[in-house]
C-alpha cells in the first residue's frame, strides 16, 4: 500500500488553504473586537470639549448651577457618560462616602473641644451637627435604588430644598473668621457636599417606589 506523503505541492494546498482561512479569522476577529473598544469609548467617554455642556446639562436644575459643576468635574466616575438613572444612583453614594470622609476630621475635634470644656467652637459645633443630618441619611445606602431607604432620601432632599427653607448651619453660616484651619477645611468640605445634594435633588423622583399596580 502506498504511504501518504506530503512532498507533492499539491497535498499542502489544502492546508495552506486551511491556514490561511484560519489567520484571515483571526485578524477579522481581532479587527472586530478593536472596533467594538474604540465605539464603546467614544460613546461612553466624555471628551476634553464636551465635559463643559456635559456638566452643565447634569446642573442645569440645580439651585446654584456653578458649585454644582465645580464639585462635579471632581468625581472620576464622571468622565464617562452616565444617564439619568445612572447618575441618581451614583450622588448619593458619593454624598455618603464625602461626609463620612469630613466627619472623621469633625468628630476628633468635637470631642476634644468637649472635654477641654468651655464654649465650643460655633463653626465646628453647627458643621458636626450637619455632617449627622446628612449622614443619617446618606450613609450606607444600599447599592441599587430600593423601595426603603431611598424614598427616605428623596423626602430629605425635598425638605432641604423646599422653597423657603434655611440651608444647614455649616453651610449658611460657615466658615467665619473665628474658625481654625481645621474648621475651615470641615466647612469647605460640607459645602462642597451641599453641591452634591443640590445636583441630585432634582433627581429625587427617580427614589421613589413606583405606582402600585392598578386592580381591576
């Protein structure tokens, strides 16, 4: 019986054949994959120019537009497109994270202000007492809009910018010239959270349970 034997030309053509439909789909595939990365960052980055309108369209309801764009080119999470919902449901988590961070610079200070006795620092005091009022309720949240404790932060966020209504202390009357470097840094740090709040509280209604449905 004759044995195969690859040293006619024509027993590699196949081969050949078989290589080369092999590289031609993996270049496509490579080609493809390149597309679908550049197409997702281009739809989802926002570019240098853009950010400007980017975060002017997230301000546009906001009581004070300017402060509110201010703190927002600050957060990373930002440089990407978000929609609506997207953006509800990352403030508040960023609000959270940012009193948090600010009332482990108050509460050292409180205290120790406590215990030497005396009259306490009023920027220090009325910043402490405002860092609670947030962090009651934006502390924690759970990651995902829920039915429990985000109608608590719509109902908050209603009432802080109901028409009418005095800001907080730290931020209505914070920092003055009484206040340490310390104090300033905590005053600073709650206005830029007061930002925060007045970018996300027209977003409220996205906290809200939906509607029951409707028996008939």
């Amino acid at each position: 019986m004759a044995s195969l034997t690859l040293d006619h030309p024509m027993s590699l053509a196949p081969l050949f054949l078989l290589f080369l439909a092999a590289f031609v789909l993996s270049v496509a595939a490579s080609e493809h994959a390149r597309v679908l990365e550049v197409e997702q960052y281009t739809r989802y980055c926002v570019l240098p120019y853009e950010r400007p309108l980017y975060l002017k369209d997230l301000c546009i309801n906001a009581r004070c537009p300017r402060p509110c764009r201010r703190v927002l080119a600050t957060i990373p999470e930002l440089e990407y497109k978000l929609d609506r919902w997207e953006f509800a449901t990352l403030i508040p988590h960023v609000i959270g994270n940012q009193t948090s961070e600010t009332k482990a610079l108050a509460d050292p200070l409180l205290a120790a202000a406590v215990k030497k006795g005396g009259e306490l620092p009023r920027c220090l005091a009325a910043c402490a007492a405002s860092l609670d009022d947030v962090s009651k309720v934006m502390s924690g949240l759970p990651a995902q809009i829920d039915g429990e404790r985000y109608p608590k932060v719509e109902s908050f966020l209603r009432g802080l910018f109901k028409s009418g209504s005095m800001p907080l202390l730290c931020k209505s009357s914070c920092p003055d010239k009484s206040c340490s470097v310390e104090e300033n840094t905590i005053a600073d740090k709650f206005h830029a959270i007061w930002a925060l709040l007045d970018s996300v509280e027209p977003y409220a209604d996205y906290f809200s349970p939906p509607p029951p449905l409707s028996r008939r």
